[in-house]
C-alpha cells in the first residue's frame, strides 16, 4: 500500500523546515516525518499478539477493534472473554495505541480523537464470549493458550486461539477461529470443542455483558440475535451477537448480583464433530453510521451470515 503526505503532514512539514532554518535545527523536519511514520495511517484489517502487555491478542479493521487477554494475564479479573476497542477513524489504531501506552504519552482509555477503551469485560465474557453451560452456570477458560495467525490483512484477518478448561463435564478444548473482513462490524467465530480429548457436542452458551444491568437489552429468536445498547460519556454503544436461527435452543437475560455476572445469553450446543459458528461484535454512536438502537438491531437481524 503506497503512503502518500496529506496536506495536513505537508503543513506541518512547512512549519518544521522554516523552523529548522531560523533555528539552525536541522532535526526539526526530521522529527515531524518520523512521528508521521511511527503512526502510518494505514486502512486495513489487522491481528497483532503483544507479549509487552500481559499477551493480549488484539484484531481490528476499519469500523471497530476488539482484544481478549492472553496466558500472562493474572487469573483473578480476567477471563476469555472478549473486549471492544471503540474507534471512529477508519485507519489501524492498535499498534498506535498500545505504543502510546507503553511509552506513557497516552492512554486509551482517554478518546484523544480517534476513540478509546471505556469497555469493562474483567470475567465476564464481553462482546460474544463462549461458555459451557451445565445445570444453570457458565463455565469458562481463563486465558487463550496458544495463537496462530492464518491472514493479516489487508481484506481480511483470519487467526486462531486455543482454549483449554475444565467443566463439570470433562476437560474441554476449544479452537476458535476468529475471522473479521473490512467494512464489518462483526467478527466471525468458527469453533471445535472437544470433550477429554475427543469432538463433542456440547451445550454452549454464547454472552453479551450488561455491565452489572447498565445496559438495555433484547433479542429476536426469528433471526437468532442477541443486543445490547448502553451509554458511555453521553455516547451508545450497540453490541449483539447472532447465530443461525435454526441453532438457537433459548435464549435468555439473566441478572445477578455478583459483578460482571448479568449477561443476555444465546443457548445453542455445537454439531456431533464439535463444531460451532456464529459472530458478534458492536457499533460506536461517535463513529457517526449507527446511531440508534434500532439501527443497530436492525443491522444485525438483516446480517449475512
């Protein structure tokens, strides 16, 4: 992909040059085109690991940004399930974000105009986290155990995360791949669970988070799609997940007092050789194309899946 100075860099460029030769700093110019190229603007679907901050697996394209916690995460607050990044700019952001946090010039939990993580996911299971569900309870992996990355971009970003746990069931593996294509708000989840070692259909549940019932949520069984839609700073925020309808066995809003415990889930199993699929994923008020609630149940009820 050809990068090309918008005329904002060329200003700045302008401003840099005169400075260098009224000043004697020959720097100055330089120090503008290298911060340009440490931030490339570049629009593209992409999936980056990042050891430096506890492992976590980050992915996005050009409408939204989601990351999950890694092995090195610590087991008390956090779990598999998945987070939402915020962004109302079509380019990369990722690999921006975390090297401003890193270096401490900026957090991205503060929207310094390209969008933020105001997002709590800790144990819940976020925007479209699995569960296996026995008896009434959710049973989940801490952490993903190992990656692999089949695409990166730039259409499209195709990964792979494993997950191993035990449940009341058994010892239970779960290969997820995750796929997510320019110009969606949803990721792609193509999952085989297997039972102590052995592919097997399993009663799962897939979660949306109501942030401890902060959230309003609702559901439409003919088209197999969970939603939620919540402030946060004066902005909504729609997330949702959907499964083919026919794969829907109930679907249920259950609130419980313990933190981060109330979700809307999808009850579903997955076929005799373990397999599942289904997406979720969410849509930013502040990115300015959904707005309301309704457009948002509606984009997910006409969804191609």
């Amino acid at each position: 992909m050809k990068k090309s100075l918008n005329l904002k860099t060329s200003s700045l460029l302008v401003i840099a040059t005169s400075y260098a030769v009224l000043t004697g700093c020959a720097d100055a110019t330089s120090t503008v085109v290298q911060e340009q190229n440490t931030y490339a603007k570049e629009v593209k679907a992409y999936a980056v690991y990042v050891p430096k901050r506890q492992d976590d697996f980050a992915w996005e394209n050009d409408k939204v940004a989601f990351r999950v916690y890694g092995p090195a995460a610590p087991i008390k607050g956090h779990a598999s399930g998945v987070d939402a990044w915020l962004k109302k700019v079509d380019y990369s952001i990722i690999d921006k974000w975390y090297d401003q946090a890193f270096k401490g010039t900026a957090s991205y939990h503060t929207d310094s105009g390209e969008g933020y993580d105001p997002y709590h996911v800790g144990i819940s299971r976020g925007v479209g986290g699995s569960a296996i569900w026995v008896d009434g309870k959710d049973y989940t992996a801490h952490n993903y155990k190992s990656f692999e990355i089949q695409q990166n971009g730039p259409e499209k970003v195709v990964f792979t995360l494993q997950y191993e746990w035990q449940t009341p069931l058994g010892l239970v593996n779960e290969s997820k791949t995750i796929s997510l294509a320019m110009g969606s708000n949803l990721y792609k989840v193509n999952s085989t669970f297997k039972l102590n070692g052995k592919p097997a259909s399993l009663p799962i549940a897939i979660g949306i988070t109501t942030h401890d019932e902060k959230a309003l949520v609702a559901h439409n069984k003919q088209t197999g799609r969970i939603s939620a839609w919540e402030m946060f700073d004066g902005k909504a925020l729609g997330t949702g997940a959907i499964i083919d309808p026919s794969k829907v066995q109930d679907i249920q809003h259950i609130a419980k007092q313990a933190k981060d415990e109330s979700h809307i889930w999808i009850f579903t199993k997955s076929d005799k050789d373990g397999s599942l699929e289904y997406h979720a994923g969410f849509a930013w008020e502040a990115a300015g194309e959904i707005t309301t609630r309704t457009q948002w149940q509606n984009y997910l009820d006409t969804f191609k899946k």
